[in-house]
C-alpha cells in the first residue's frame, strides 16, 4: 500500500483457524493514519474475523496484528482495555443500547472509560450528534428511529472519544439509497476530521469505491487482489471483474455443478433425481 502517512495498523503474516478449519491464512496489510480502508470479499471469506483480530476479541493461530508497533495479542487484559478505549466500532445494523435515549447512548463511552462531569458530557454528546446531523433528536428512543437515523446515532457513539482507529462492519447494509450516501460521507468526512484511519468492511463496492482511500480484495481466507479505487476499477483480474461489475457468472459461477443438461433431460422417467422418481 503505497501512501504517505504513518503507519497504524500492521497485519504481517497472520493466519487463524477455528479447530482445523483454517479461516484466514497469510494476511499482510498496511493501514495508514488519516486513511479510509475497504476490506471486501464474498460471505464467509473472513472479513469480520479480520476484525475481531485487530480488536483483540480472538487471537491468530499464526503471525500478528500491530497497532503503533505492538502486537494487540500480547497484550494483557488492562493493556487490551487501554487499546480499545482508542477504537471505534460501528456495528453491523448499529446495535443501539433499546432501552436507552439517544443521549445516552451516545454517552455512555463518556460515563464508562471517562470521569468528566455531566455538564460537560452533555456538551460532548450534543456535538456528536450535531456531526452526524442528529443534534435535534438527542430525546428520541431507538425504536422511534428510521434505520438511516439509528446508523448515524451508532456512529456518532463510535466517535464519542475521538478514536484512532474506526472499524465498520458492513455499514451500508439495509439503508435506502439517500442514508447510504450519508453514512459513507460521514465515514470519510469524520475520518479526515479526527486524523483516524478507518477500516470498512463492506459488499457495496460502488459507494466504497467514492470514499475509500485503498482496497483489499479477501476469497478464500487470502488476500487475492488490492489497489486504489482507480485500480480495482480497470483491473482486469477475472474475480475482480466479476465483483466489482456484479456479474452473475464467471469464477464465481451461476450455476451449482452438476451433470450436462441434457443427459438430464433425456434421461428416462424412472430415474430417481433429489431422491424421488421424476
């Protein structure tokens, strides 16, 4: 990854299996200060386990996750703790506190990892909901939310101490088309506002591809290809191609295998096919 900046995330060599089955193997990744990074890839190819490792929740079988030089696995529990006061995590959907306020949930990192007093607290709140556009809704419950507005509630929650490092995980999942747009604005604009990097696992290419600085292109547990948005756009690598375009065919294939077609069609009645005579 070719760009200026510090160095703040460092996947060298990192593997990670459940039991025997291996879910990611041979990750390198370089994620720079003040820069938006996409992870992306098919279901189930590893993108969220990647980061689980960066925030410590699981270890690698192999390698290392290095946030300013030190390897997050190494650390104890209170050095781990310290490390996670300095992230963001935008889950998937939001997952809001439901049975408390706006307000409060955007306040509750303040009260948990800080000993500021409430008026101050108040302050801090109201201008993260102003920056994500929601100041006027600080008194609204998450059931009175559409799910555009809760999205950007969980954000600004995720900026509540202005992070280092803000991971999202599918964040444009289930938004029309205006709240996407806004969320991906948001995710550039807060990240160049705090000096972050931002990492944003993701299946919507197009709008990553306007606000991200990088990609990594994840099948399989591997890294198959990587580049800037203009690279990814013109490469001419098939499994790219195919999910970059959302073509419905191609290493990726529309069809299950199966037997030639008409060997199927022509076989006799009596044949059994998926257990019953057809």
């Amino acid at each position: 990854m070719k760009v200026s900046g510090e160095s703040l995330v460092r996947i060298e060599n990192l593997s990670f299996a459940y039991d025997s089955r291996p879910v990611l193997q041979g990750i390198n990744m370089e994620i720079h200060r003040g820069k938006v990074v996409a992870i992306m890839g098919g279901s189930g190819c590893g993108k969220t386990t990647l980061l689980r490792l960066i925030g410590g929740q699981i270890r690698p079988t192999q390698g290392a996750v290095r946030i300013e030089g030190q390897a997050v696995h190494e650390l104890d529990q209170d050095g781990l703790y310290q490390l996670r006061r300095r992230m963001g995590m935008l889950f998937q959907f939001g997952a809001l506190f439901t049975d408390m306020s706006v307000f409060d949930n955007v306040a509750f990192q303040m009260r948990e990892h800080t000993d500021l007093p409430e008026d101050l607290i108040r302050d801090l709140v109201l201008m993260k909901l102003h920056a994500v556009g929601l100041r006027g809704a600080h008194g609204l419950m998450p059931s009175e939310l559409s799910g555009g507005m809760a999205r950007r509630v969980a954000l600004a929650r995720a900026i509540a101490l202005d992070p280092m490092i803000m991971m999202y995980d599918e964040p444009f999942a289930g938004l029309d088309p205006i709240s996407l747009g806004v969320v991906g604005q948001l995710i550039r604009k807060l990240n160049d506002a705090l000096g972050a990097c931002s990492i944003v696992v993701t299946h919507d290419v197009q709008e990553s591809l306007h606000i991200v600085d990088y990609i990594y292109f994840v099948s399989e547990g591997v890294i198959v290809a990587e580049g800037t948005p203009d690279e990814i756009r013109a490469s001419s690598d098939p499994w790219v191609h195919q999910f970059v375009w959302a073509e419905a065919d191609g290493p990726v294939p529309f069809h299950y295998p199966a037997g030639a077609y008409r060997d199927e069609i022509l076989r006799p009645s009596n044949v059994k096919l998926g257990g019953a005579h057809v």
